[in-house]
C-alpha cells in the first residue's frame, strides 16, 4: 500500500511511543519497520541479474532460493544517471510495495583506503556535501535503513590527520543530512567490525561523526564475525557512548564465523537473513553474498564488487 503523507506524519507521532523504538534525540523520530511490511528483496540485485541471465545454469535454482530472492541491500556511489534518481527510483520502488529498502551510501573520498580493492569516492569535501544530500533528500519521507559509508571510522590508518578531520566532518555532515531529510530513515554509521578498532576508541570516532544525530552505528559489514561477537562488540560501543543508541549487524556471511581473513576467504557460509534482531535494531545482509571483496582468497580474478556464481555457491554450502 501506499502511505498518504497526512496518515503517515499521524502514524510517526504514534510510533514514536513504544520503548521498543525509543532512540537518543531525533532519532526516534520514526520507525521505518512499523510504515512498512517487511524487507524489500530487489529483483535487479547482481545474483538475481545473473539468475535471469543464466536459467540453465544448474546453479541458478540455488542461488535463486538462498541468495537471490532475499532482501539485500543495494550499495550506491557514483550513479552514472545521477545519485538522486537512482536512490528515488530505488526507494520508490520499494514504497510501491510497501517494503523497507536497505541503501548503503559508499561514495566518500579516499574510500577503502587501506584495503584499496574498492577505492574511490567522491573527488572533494564538497562534491561529497552534495552528493550525500542530495541521497538523503531522494530518500525524502519514505522509510528506508541507510548504512553510511562502511569502513569509513576504522581505516584511520592509512589516513592523515587533515583527512581523518575532513572525513570526520564529511561523515557528521551526512548524519546531519538524512537527520534533517530522511526523517522516516533508520540511519547507521558504519563502525568496522569486532576486531578493528578498541569500543572506546569508535565510540568517540562516532561522536565526532554525528552518531547522536541519528539512529545508531553498522558492525561486520562485508566481513564475517558471528553475531554473537558482534553484540558484544556493540554492547561495549554503546556502553562507552554513555548508552542510548542502536545498532545493526551484516549478517550475510557470517554463518561460519571468521577465520581471520576479510578478501575472499574459503569456508565462509550464509547468515541468518533480514530480520528485525535481538540484541540488535536489525540483522541485515549488506554485503551482496557472491559479491567478490576483490582478486584475491577463492576469486583471483574477480574484481570487488562483481557477482560469481562460484563464490555464491561457496557461501551455500559453507566450503
């Protein structure tokens, strides 16, 4: 169904009650769970594209049911039509099922600066400011979960410390941004994984990044920790931000646990699928399972970001 705007700015007043979606500050503005009914699966996601494109594959029917059919995110940077269409397009489409899209935002200048297989981004501070708000106001009104930019608070490293002050900014901009322009939006700053970075530590990088702006924080993005490792890593972040925000966990290849490899690794296998969580706001598949991290572990020559066939099957069957 559709939502007249009148009948869903009642509805958010109501929503707003309920202690099960109390937030810190504005955040608790709306929950995008109770406008919608259920996730969205996008049926132009790379597995279900290579599902059409191959139907006498003896795979396909595998990757159909376990990978295609469910709700993955869709990840957008450089939109060569322009990323406020694509992201209306994409929402609205969503909205005319009356399902909850998962964006993830990937656009930040000098992304995945220490792994490299996914670098990128916007060219400056300010083609940055532009491009995420103009995301956020494609987003508009209809309920949506944005994961925003994934990596961006843990590879400080290989940073220096104007960028790490400019991307600091940049990230705080962007929370400011879908707080002001998304209001029925569930937002996340991505904050790595349970052996990244010390809790204390992203604790304050999401402070300076506008965490209190919005929902909460995205853990195990693309990579492969348990969720159980991966509430405990949350739990302390939150206990160390003084408490009162939310979280959501990528669950897409984490059934196996992590052998310690982040590219590609071999015996990984599928997680639970979305799910409204436990511990957690949210279990989510970000990462697009059979989506190579790059030309490196089980897909030498696939590059980051491209769907295989090979990989996904892997992830089926946990080898």
């Amino acid at each position: 169904m559709r939502w007249n705007p009148l009948l869903r700015t009642a509805l958010i007043c109501l929503l707003a009650l309920p202690l099960s979606f109390a937030a810190a500050g504005p955040a608790a503005a709306a929950s995008p769970i109770s406008l919608t009914s259920g996730f969205y699966s996008n049926p132009d996601s790379g597995p279900a594209v290579w599902v059409r494109n191959n139907p006498s594959d003896a795979r396909a029917a595998r990757i159909q049911s376990a990978i295609a059919s469910q709700p993955i995110a869709r990840w957008f940077a450089g939109e060569s039509g322009g990323i406020g269409p694509a992201v209306a397009n994409y929402v609205g489409a969503a909205d005319s099922h009356d399902k909850l899209p998962v964006l993830v935002a990937y656009n930040i200048p000098l992304r995945d600066a220490c792994g490299g297989h996914s670098s990128g981004g916007a060219g400056s501070v300010a083609e940055y400011r532009t491009w995420v708000s103009t995301f956020a106001a494609a987003v508009g009104d209809r309920p949506a979960v944005v994961v925003i930019e994934p990596d961006a608070l843990s590879d400080f490293s290989c940073l220096s410390s104007t960028q790490v002050s400019d991307r600091l900014a940049m990230l705080a901009y962007a929370s400011q941004m879908f707080q002001q322009k998304a209001p029925n939006t569930w937002a996340y700053l991505d904050a790595g994984h349970t052996n990244w970075v010390a809790p204390a530590t992203m604790a304050s990088r999401l402070n300076s990044a506008g965490v209190r702006n919005i929902r909460g924080y995205s853990l195990n993005v693309s990579n492969f920790y348990t969720t159980a490792s991966s509430e405990t890593y949350g739990n302390s972040i939150n206990s160390a931000l003084g408490g009162g925000s939310h979280f959501v966990v990528d669950t897409s290849r984490n059934g196996n646990g992590s052998n310690g490899e982040w590219c590609n690794p071999a015996g990984r296998k599928l997680g639970v699928t979305a799910r409204v969580g436990g511990g957690e706001d949210l279990l989510l598949w970000v990462k697009t399972p059979g989506n190579s991290d790059g030309e490196c572990g089980i897909a030498p020559t696939v590059p980051a970001g491209q769907f295989s066939p090979a990989i996904a099957v892997r992830l089926i069957d946990g080898t």
